[in-house]
C-alpha cells in the first residue's frame, strides 16, 4: 500500500536538557504524520510530496527522509531556495513555536503540475492539512485540490487535517472557506475540536462532527484534547474514551502522531475505532518526550504505564 504525505518539513530547533540549548532536527504536521507511518508499519510504502532547496540543509533533509524509510522521490528542488526554520518553546509541557518560513521552498510544491500529477498517480491513500493549503499561493492551492479531486475520482483515499491556523492565512475567512472547500473533497477528515471551536464557533465536538458531515465527509475523526474522540462513517458515530497521559514532558506532534495511528487503519481497512486506539495510545507515547519525532517502540494495542 502506498501512502503519498503532502506538506512541509523544516528545520527543528527543539529545547534539550540543558537550559538555552537546542536540538536540530526536522519536522512538520504532515511530515510528522509520515514519519510515524514509517516507523509502525513496515508493510506501507511512505511518500513525501514537498520542495526543498538546493542547499546543505536541504540534502541533509533528504538523507534523514530516506534514512527514516520515507521516499524522497517526489521532493522537487528549488534552486535558490532552502526550508523553513521553527523553535520550540516550551512552559509545562505546553508549546509554543517562532517561525522563520517566509521564503521556505515548499510553497512551490504545486507549481509543477506534471510533477505533482506524477506525485498523486497511484497512491493509495493521500494525506494532506490546512497548513499544507496555507504556505501555498491561490493559484497553487487551486492546482492541488485539482489533483487531489481528480486522485480521488480514480479511487485515491483523500485525508485531511483541518490544522487551523490563522497567522498563516490572509484573513481568518479565507482559512475557514478554504478548509471547508478541501473538506467536502476529503473522503476522511480529522479536526481538532479546540480549533474549531475557536474559528468556527463550534459549541462541541458533536457540532465539528455535524459541520463536516453536512459538507458530505464519509469519515470523521474529532480530537478533543483528553475528552472522547468522537467519530463517524458511513453515518454510523461512535465515540473512543482517552485515558489520561501521564508525564507530560512535550505536547508537539501529539496531533501529528494521532493521524497516523488512525490512518494505518484505514489504509489496512481495520474499524475506525481500532484506528482511534492506536493513535491515542501513539500520542501518549509520544507526549512523554521531547521533540516532534521519538523513538516509536511499544504495542499499540495496549496502555502505556507510567
């Protein structure tokens, strides 16, 4: 089965253990998404769909992608151009991120349509987010739904991470009228009810479960922090209890990790609940820890002590 992320990956300034001092790594919402893929299921071929620059850090990105089992083949290069830069800041447990992405090369990801037409050809299931949506101009982000309308025509399962976030769009209406657009051409959609509730006035996670439903989404997953997780397919709702983490040192990539614990499922075919599961027990894991990526060695089907 072959997974196809779209997204972009930065540099990642993370906080180590000792005060004023920072670990380079690399991640980014979706990116993150695919590298748990990679790492809890072997039986998956994971793609990355980005564009990255011409420089070392750019080719040091690459190597990390291949050496974490995730296909570099569809990262396009932009002369010129590097990736963008974030730091993490951490207050107990909670995090807070500066940017520095402006001229990232991944906001050329959809310029060459041949390219990302190649990209999506195949592809059993494709992932995508808000942000993905956000780096990119209107022109760009018109060419991407595009393809993924035309992937999903041809029996691609579409995913998607509403990931609101306001700074990166011109105007919260934009951000909300475009997610929702991308919505109603997801066959699986997997929001944040903390977000939602924010930018859509949501008065619970049954009412981000209504919204989405109502824009004809087949499947969705509503994540509300340590509250149940509400969802649906095929119009039968369901909601999975989630036991409180313990030892929270990092939240980053809690979200991130989820997904992937969900859409292993789905790519396998398992039950939707299944797949709830096992992302909550993967952002448990991942919680503990600092930095978006840690090492993934547990069984998903059981809770971790602590």
């Amino acid at each position: 089965m072959r997974v196809l992320a779209i997204g972009e990956c930065m540099a990642e300034l993370a906080p180590s253990e000792r005060v004023g001092e920072f670990k380079l790594g690399f991640a980014g919402d979706t990116f993150n998404t695919a590298w748990y893929l990679a790492q809890i299921a072997a039986d998956i071929d994971v793609n990355y769909l980005t564009a990255v620059g011409d420089d070392a850090i750019s080719q040091d990105l690459r190597a990390f992608m291949k050496d974490s089992r995730i296909s570099d083949t569809h990262v396009q290069v932009i002369a010129g151009k590097t990736i963008g830069l974030y730091l993490i800041h951490l207050s107990n447990g909670e995090r807070s991120f500066s940017y520095w992405r402006s001229d990232s090369a991944a906001r050329q990801l959809a310029v060459d349509e041949i390219a990302l037409g190649r990209a999506v050809k195949g592809a059993d299931l494709i992932y995508f987010s808000g942000i993905t949506l956000a780096i990119l101009d209107p022109q760009s982000r018109e060419i991407l739904l595009i393809a993924l309308r035309r992937a999903r025509a041809s029996g691609t399962t579409v995913a998607f991470d509403t990931n609101l976030r306001p700074q990166l769009w011109s105007t919260p209406q934009e951000m909300t009228d475009t997610v929702m657009k991308a919505a109603a051409q997801s066959d699986i959609v997997l929001p944040s009810y903390d977000d939602e509730a924010v930018w859509f006035g949501d008065g619970d996670s049954i009412a981000t479960l209504d919204r989405y439903a109502k824009a004809g989404v087949d499947q969705i997953v509503v994540k509300n922090s340590a509250q149940p997780v509400v969802f649906q397919k095929a119009g039968q709702r369901g909601e999975v209890g989630v036991d409180p983490a313990r030892g929270i040192v990092d939240t980053t990539a809690a979200g991130d990790s989820f997904n992937a614990g969900v859409l292993v499922s789905v790519v396998r075919q398992d039950d939707l609940a299944t797949g709830i599961r096992k992302g909550c027990r993967l952002a448990g894991h991942v919680v503990r820890h600092k930095g978006s990526l840690v090492p993934v060695n547990l069984d998903l089907g059981k809770d971790e002590s602590g």
